[in-house]
C-alpha cells in the first residue's frame, strides 16, 4: 500500500469536519484577493529578471485600480512596471483582455513572453494556454491571440515593438 492510498482510506474513514470561521476567511482572502497570484511569483520573478520581493510587490498591487490605466480594445487596461537591467530595453506589465476579445495578427520586432495569469487563451493555430502557461515569441515571429470562455484574461507581458499586420 502506498502512501497515498492510506491517505485516501483515512480520508473516507473520517468524519468532516468545518474549519473555524477565521481559517475559512483567511482562505477566501487568500483565493480572491490579489495574494491568489504570488503562487506565480517566483516563475515571474526569473521571466522578468526581478528580485522575488519586487514582483510580490506588483502582484499585491494587482486590484488597485490606481495602477492601472485604460486600454483600448481589445485591451481592457495595463499596469506597467519595468523589468530587471538583463531585459532593457524591453517593456514589462500586466494586461486585461477583456473576455471574447482577440488579439489581431501581429510580428515581433522583439522578443515577447506572455503568462497567463488568468483566463484562458488560444493562438492563431489553435494551440490553448491557461494560468500558468507561458508563450515565447521570438524577434519576426508572426501570432494572434484570442481569449476564449467566459472569463477576461489576467497576463504578464515582456515586449519590445510589434508591427500589426492586415487581417
């Protein structure tokens, strides 16, 4: 018997039980407040060249609406910030698709990441990415970005210029 099957006869031979109220709001906290990305933290810290507690930083920032400014379609809004001297000149921030929109056609003058921090997307091929995936676009490649399901997309985004191309 592994240890997981003991853990699983256990788990059956128990009775619930609820947890005190303080842990079951620490938890909610935990699951919609802006701590429920920092599960990603140390992965964008090293994307985005910038010391742990920097990126800690700009994640519990998430949910100010002060950091944010308005986009234009098909982005909802952006919160810049500036990633580690390995990565200049290239921009760093957060993006909100809004939910269903799409990213046009476009080529890489630079290199791009983008991860996904929430939402769902899905590239010109089809190929799907959810929370946690990370997509790598090197300088004249050439993609198109979707959002798909009812959810917007929450991602982090290392670029430099892109050109739009015709649809």
């Amino acid at each position: 018997m592994t240890d997981d099957d003991a853990f699983q006869l256990l788990a059956m031979a128990l009775d619930p039980v609820a947890p005190p109220a303080s842990t079951r709001v620490r938890l909610m906290a935990a699951i919609e407040g802006p701590a429920r990305y920092l599960r990603f933290c140390a992965k964008l810290s090293s994307h985005f060249d910038l010391p742990e507690a920097k990126m800690r930083d700009l994640l519990m920032r998430i949910d100010e609406p002060s950091t944010w400014k308005r986009g234009i379609a098909p982005i909802e809004g952006s919160y810049n910030f500036r990633p580690g001297p390995a990565l200049a000149p290239l921009h760093g921030g957060f993006v909100r698709l809004l939910s269903g929109a799409g990213f046009p056609l476009h080529r890489h003058r630079d290199r791009e990441l983008t991860f996904v921090l929430s939402g769902r997307l899905q590239d010109d091929a089809g190929k799907p990415f959810e929370p946690g995936s990370v997509i790598e676009m090197a300088p004249g490649s050439i993609h198109a970005l979707s959002v798909t399901g009812d959810a917007p997309a929450l991602l982090a985004i290392l670029s430099g210029g892109i050109e739009m191309l015709g649809e």
